[in-house]
C-alpha cells in the first residue's frame, strides 16, 4: 500500500516541556487513522507541525514519498493536508459560506471574488452533511456543535489527500458524531486518507483502521484495530495497566455548603446538592452541560435566578466574586493561562495574589520579604519545580503551573475549593500528584468540588459523584464504586435531534 | 423586510431622516438644494478619511496620525504647484506615493516590529506633524495657480468635484473591502487574527496594505481639501480632524475591537456628523451646544450597538436546557 504520509524522526521543544521526542509515523492513503494520547502527549503539537503552524526542531516530513518543507500553513494546504484545529480557527464575523470557502480562496488565489460560485461551492460542501443552515447567517450564531461541521467542511472545499481532525467530536452530540462518521466514511471511499485524533477511545476504534498511540512527547507505536483492545490501548497512552490510583473515601464531616433548587435559564435548572467538609465531590458530565455554569454560579460570576445556597446552615446570597470570597469560597477555572494566572510575572508574585493584604509592612505597602517567605512556604509544600520564586510564571510546565493556581487559592485558605478540570493538560506524574494534593486537603477538612470530563480522573479521586446533563443533575451516586462505562452512558445525551 | 431593519445602516438612515426633518421644521432653508450641496462639499475630505479609516477599524487597529499625514502633503501640494506648475494629473500621481511612502512608515512599525497601531501613528501623528512645522515655519501658502482653483470650481451635474472624488474613493473602497482576497483578509484579521494565519492569509502584508492604503486616501483628501480652501495653511488641518474622522466611522457601526464595519455605514456616520454641525447652526442652537450633542450621540449609539451584540452573544452561549 501506498504511503501517502510519512513523519520521521521529529522532535519539538518548548521551554520547560520536550512536546515531541523523535516521534515518527506512517499513513497509508485511503485509511482512517486514529491518534490517541492523553492531554499533553503531543497529538497536538504534532498537528500544527503538519499544518505548517509551527516549525520542528529536528526531523523531516514525507508526502508521497517527496520530502517537504512547510514555512507557512499555505505550504501544507497546498500540499494536500487539511486541518481543522480544536478551537476550529473560525471568523465569528463573516457569514458561513465565507468561512467555509476562505481557505479555498486563498488557495487558488482568486483575488477577485466571485460571491456566486462562493455561496454555491459552499451550499455543495455543506450538503454532504445533510444539514440545513442558512448560509447567510454570520457564524457567531451558530452552536458550538454546528462550527465543528462547518470547519469540517471548510476542509472539504479542498481537494486535500489527507484531513485532520483535531478533536472533532468534543462537543458534538451523538447523532452529530454519526453524521460526522458517516461523512469520514464517505471521504475515505473517495480514497482520501483521515487522521482522527482524539482522546475517545470508543470513538477512535469505531473509525479508524489503524491507531497510533503518542504517550509524553513519545511514539508508542501503531497497531490495528482488530488487533488491539480499549484496555491495551489506555495501557499504551498511560504507560501502565491501572489507570490511577483510587482513594478509599474519607470520613465526611458536617454539610459545608446546601444548594436548594438553583436554576438560570440557559445554563442550569434544579441543581441540589449537599457538600460535606472533607470530601470531594464529582461533577462529570459532557462539555457544555452546565457543570462551569453551575460552578461559576458558586463563585458569584453567573449569578442564579432562583434557588438557595446555604453555607454551614445560614442562607446566603452570592452576588460577586468579593462576595463569594468572604464566604470562603474559591474556583480554580479551566483555562490557566487566561484565567488563572498572570503569564507574565513571576511565580512568587501569582503565589500572593489572594492574600495581598496579608503581606503588607507598617506602611501599608507590599514586602517583599513577606512575599518571597509565603511564596517559598508554597513552592515547598506542593513541590513546584523549578524552585525559583522570581521565575516568569510562562516558562513552567502545565503541571507546575496548576499546581501554582492551587498554590495560590490554598494561601488564601478556603473553606470550599472549586476546582474545573484540575488535570487539563498536564502530564501524567503531575496529574497524580495533583490527585494526593486534592485527597490531602480533603483529609484536612476542605470541601472540594471538582469538575471533569475525564472519567478515571472522576474515579479515582471523588467520594461522591453527579453527571449532568443538558443543565440538570441526571444522577448521583454516593460512592465511587461504578465503572466507566456506566459514567459515560449517563452523561451522552441520547437525543435524535 | 425583517433582515433590512437588523442591519445597523437602516437605523442610521433612520436616525439622519429624524434628525433632518427636525432641524427643517425649525429652519427649512436645511434643504435647500444650495444647502444640501455645501453640507456635502464641506464633509468630503472627513467623508474620504472616514474610508481609510474604516479599513484600519475593521483590522482592530486605528490610525490617528491621519491628520497629521494629510495636513504634511496639502504642504507638499502647495510647494509642487507653485515651484513646479505641475498638471493635475501628474500632481495626483506626487501625492499618491506620498502618501503610500508615509502610511507604509506606519505599517511597517505595526506589522512588522509589533507595535500596536495606536502607539505607532502617535508617534508619526507628531513625526508628520513636527516636520510640516519645521519645513514650513507656519508659514501659509496662497498664491496658488488659477488652473488649480479653477480645477476645484468645476461642477458636474451641478455637483461639485470634490463630491465625485469621494464616490470615487467609496467605490474603490467598497470594492477592495467586498470583492478583493486582501478585503477579506482584513475583515477575517479583526475576527480571529490567528485562524486568519491559519488559513493563509499573510497577515502581516495586509496590514502594511491597510496602512498605505490610508496613506494613498491622505494624499487624495490633501488635494481635495487645498481644492476646497484654495490654499494652504500648515497647521489649520491638524488639530482635531482625526477624531472626527474616528467619530464618524464609529457612529457607522464600525466595531473598534474590529471584525465589523461598512463603506455605506460610515458614509452616514460622516452625514450624521455633517448635518448635526450644520442644522444645530441654522436651527439656531448655540455653537456651544454642538460638541455637547455630537458627544451625546457618539456615547449612546455606540452603547445601543454594544448592548445589542452582546444580546446576541448571550443568546449564544445558552445551554440547551431540558425542560
């Protein structure tokens, strides 16, 4: 069988992280190959590398046996690769037909434009999927769901040899992700080669021909899908049998905090839940099913409409983040680097942020002796390395720079911990450290809430767990002993819509 | 029907329809057709930067140095026509590559060392502006050649010309902004400035593109202007021009965070601006009062796009709630 891409030997260093580490791989044309690996494996990086995004250190790239040289994502376009990124690279302001047909026009550098054929070619391209939107309509209006098939189909407008698909069903819904399927299938009759990445193994198997498997910046190998199982595979991506370790539960305190009846429109509707102080509990679910809106109606930034909060028994009312502080609460968010940390200032000065006022001199003025002894307290406990309080908070990995946000809100000693997604994108050693750190501060009378789409990490850390769905708490269960399989079915939203 | 009245522009028009018929029922020498004429005379060189200026917008950038630009060739303009008696036609060809030379100064600053477009047409704002001083000491420039005043008297289908020279800068933007790779380009950069390198435009080129582009508009509005005062006075143009300018495009809906904006919007965004100048003059209000009003309407036209937008961006993010 022909080859239609061949990846030798590529390497790929950021500061503090080796992202790719002589990674090679090998695509037949015409086959659905999967890419897996866990967050921060590297399936990314390696992907903007075949986009011509960003440049390797080391290695060379093969199309057809021709050696390539991408400076530019225009170079690997005309190559014959599509790409459609994770965050889609859409224009929320142009209407849909153009976003679909930009790429091609630049492409085939047609300098004048001709509307016509744009919103004909571009009609064409979305009727493969046997969706019906109005073309004309700015795409800043479309659902999450709808952006994925349009940047889908962006991809498609190219007579492109190879598709990538970066996390394409993440947000899709099950009937969705079957009419995506079926359009891969389609395109690979045609003879045209697909790589499908993702951290859904399910998925994965279900589609693809061979898979690959990329674990901490390294290439595992690529076996066959009738060869190989979801358990060996998860063995490869993790490197060992089990996944992580599972916490015997803690002995659960007092009710910490009581939430009656919460509900906004379009966010959540009756979410009721006790939490206790010492435990952690687990709200799993699908993203966009309202696990951050709830969290962020806690923390007083989505406020609710209706329903009571009842902190150590006394009904209180959140209406601001000041507010929410006083209570003791405090929500690490998702997305570190726009929401939880100040990228450029240093490690110390991201540590002492909560607690400012706690480190001020006679004059009232910040001390920086005061504020290098905290810092340093914290880099110390949490074992944040590099050690270095006035390094820029930038050029620490993803693991130390979570373990930083964590850092930051411990010192201001918070009776209720939110916490979303504590592992994204990090590796796996930190993650488990990251996992003892959230079962110790449990131990210590903590109440902690974590939300996370990852399952085993649901599992393997929580006391108790709540899926929701669709804005509501589907199920709960008081204890951790389900399986996986079990989680997940609650959590996809069975719709034929 | 419903689509034409989502559109920004129709409740401009609707807005300088309103505004007119008031000020005609308190004065309706207001339209008079002599009147009419001179309003849009007076507002073709705000009305021809308003084009340049919008591009800039639409990018997420802005170019406050326009006036200092155009103000610098009406200098070039005066010396060329009086030393060198050049026609008119080789006179537009000098001014253009002027002005392509200073705006490109511009987006070379911007595109290629980094620097936000605000920082770097301040600094040439005083650069351009400190070099009109120092050439010309203030000094005015009169005397200049009949064929030249004659060129701006001539009328055509009793319009003045420097009427068609803004159609003509319209059209042309209009079709760079519609119908052009480039004009694209500039609307997916004030998008998502990432995904537009990502889908291969060469960003940094379209903005240097941008930004001479607006140096070329200067060079043209400079000869409009010295057509319509006959003369050249170095300083006059300078103070202000910009910001009214920037008014006019913001009041036409362009969106400063870019990604947003239009040739016709802009065009009533500068008649909005023009006739609340003229009227509040004949409807006898005070001169005092006109600065006041045009900051009124700036503050609330522009809070009734934001608060729209961010209806329907509130509208977006809902999650699909099972009843």
């Amino acid at each position: 069988m022909s080859k239609i891409l061949e990846v030798k030997n590529i390497s790929k260093t950021y500061p503090g992280v080796k992202a790719l580490d002589d990674v090679s791989l090998e695509l037949n044309s015409g086959e659905v190959h999967g890419l897996v690996g866990e967050n921060g494996a590297g399936k990314s990086t390696l992907i903007k590398i075949l986009a011509g995004v960003i440049f390797p250190d080391k290695g060379e790239i093969f199309i057809e046996k021709k050696p390539q040289k991408f400076t530019c994502p225009l170079d690997s376009l005309q190559k014959g690769i599509a790409v459609t990124f994770q965050d889609l690279s859409l224009f929320p302001n142009l209407s849909i037909s153009e976003n679909i047909m930009t790429s091609q026009n630049i492409e085939q550098k047609n300098l004048i434009l001709d509307w016509k054929k744009i919103n004909n070619l571009a009609r064409n391209a979305i009727n493969e999927f046997g969706i019906n939107i109005d073309l004309d309509k700015k795409l800043g209006y479309l659902s999450v769901a709808n952006r994925q098939l349009i940047a889908i189909a962006r991809a498609l407008v190219h007579d492109a040899k190879l598709l990538i698909l970066d996390e394409p069903t993440a947000s899709l819904s099950k009937s969705e992700i079957n009419i995506l399927f079926n359009s891969i299938n389609i395109l690979k009759n045609k003879g045209m080669s697909v790589l499908f990445i993702s951290h859904k193994l399910g998925e994965v198997l279900s589609i693809s021909d061979r898979i690959s498997v990329l674990r901490d910046g390294k290439y595992m190998g690529t076996f066959d899908k009738n060869i190989i199982g979801e358990d060996e595979l998860i063995s490869y991506m993790v490197g060992r049998k089990i996944h992580y370790k599972r916490f015997r539960p803690n002995k659960m305190g007092d009710v910490l905090l009581e939430i009656r009846k919460l509900s906004k429109k379009g966010s959540f509707k009756d979410i009721s839940f006790k939490l206790h102080k010492g435990e952690v509990l687990g709200i799993t679910g699908l993203v966009g099913a309202g696990r951050t809106e709830v969290a962020q109606a806690l923390f007083g930034i989505n406020i609710p409409e209706s329903g009571e909060i009842k902190i150590e028994g006394k009904k209180v009312k959140i209406e601001s983040t000041s507010q929410a502080l006083r209570f003791g609460i405090s929500y690490i968010p998702e997305d570190r680097k726009r929401e939880g940390l100040i990228f450029d200032k240093t490690l110390k000065d991201n540590i002492v942020i909560t607690i400012l006022n706690k480190i001020i001199n006679k004059l009232k003025l910040i001390d920086d002796f005061k504020k290098t002894d905290v810092a340093n307290n914290w880099i110390n406990k949490l074992g944040i390395k590099p050690p270095y309080p006035n390094m820029l908070m930038s050029q620490f990995s993803g693991g130390n720079q979570q373990k930083t946000v964590i850092a930051k809100w411990l010192a201001f000693d918070p009776k209720i911990l939110i916490i979303d997604e504590p592992t994204h994108g990090i590796d796996v050693k930190a993650k488990s450290e990251i996992h003892q750190l959230l079962r110790d501060l449990a131990k210590k009378g903590i109440g902690i809430i974590a939300i996370s789409s990852e399952i085993p990490e649901i599992l393997a850390i929580c006391d108790r767990i709540m899926v929701m769905k669709r804005g509501r708490i589907v199920k709960k269960y008081n204890d951790n002993n389900i399986t996986q399989k079990e989680l997940l079915n609650k959590s996809i939203p069975m719709s034929n819509k | 029907m419903k689509k034409i009245f989502q559109k920004k522009e129709t409740n401009m028009l609707i807005v300088v329809i309103v505004i007119s018929i008031l000020i005609t029922l308190k004065n309706s020498t207001f339209m008079s057709i002599e009147n009419l004429v001179d309003l849009l005379k007076c507002n073709t060189v705000v009305g021809i930067l308003g084009m340049g200026m919008l591009m800039a917008i639409i990018t997420g950038g802005i170019d406050i140095s326009v006036g200092a630009m155009t103000s610098l060739i009406t200098v070039i303009v005066g010396k060329v026509l009086v030393g060198y008696q050049v026609n008119i036609f080789y006179l537009f060809i000098i001014v253009s590559i002027c002005g392509i030379l200073l705006g490109s100064i511009n987006g070379f600053f911007i595109s290629r060392i980094n620097i936000p477009p605000i920082i770097v047409t301040l600094g040439t704002y005083n650069l351009y502006g400190g070099l009109n001083i120092y050439f010309t000491k203030g000094a005015w420039i009169t005397n200049l050649p009949k064929y030249f005043v004659d060129f701006g008297q001539i009328k055509i289908i009793g319009l003045p010309i420097q009427v068609f020279f803004l159609i003509g800068i319209m059209c042309l933007t209009y079709f760079l902004l519609t119908y052009t790779l480039v004009g694209r380009g500039i609307y997916c950069i004030g998008g998502n400035p990432e995904a537009a390198s990502r889908v291969g435009y060469k960003t940094k080129n379209i903005l240097i593109f941008v930004y001479s582009y607006i140096g070329f508009i200067s060079g043209i509005a400079a000869v409009v202007h010295t057509t319509i005062v006959k003369q050249v006075c170095p300083n006059a143009f300078l103070s202000g021009s910009e910001l009214i300018v920037i008014a006019a495009v913001v009041l036409g809906g362009a969106n400063i965070l870019g990604g947003e904006g239009t040739v016709l919007g802009t065009l009533l965004g500068v008649i909005l601006l023009g006739i609340i100048n003229n009227g509040l003059i004949l409807a006898r209000v005070s001169t005092y009062w006109q600065q006041i009003i045009i900051g009124i309407i700036i503050l609330f036209s522009v809070s009734f796009n934001i608060l729209r937008s961010k209806n329907i961006e509130k509208e977006m993010f809902k999650i699909d709630v099972e009843e």
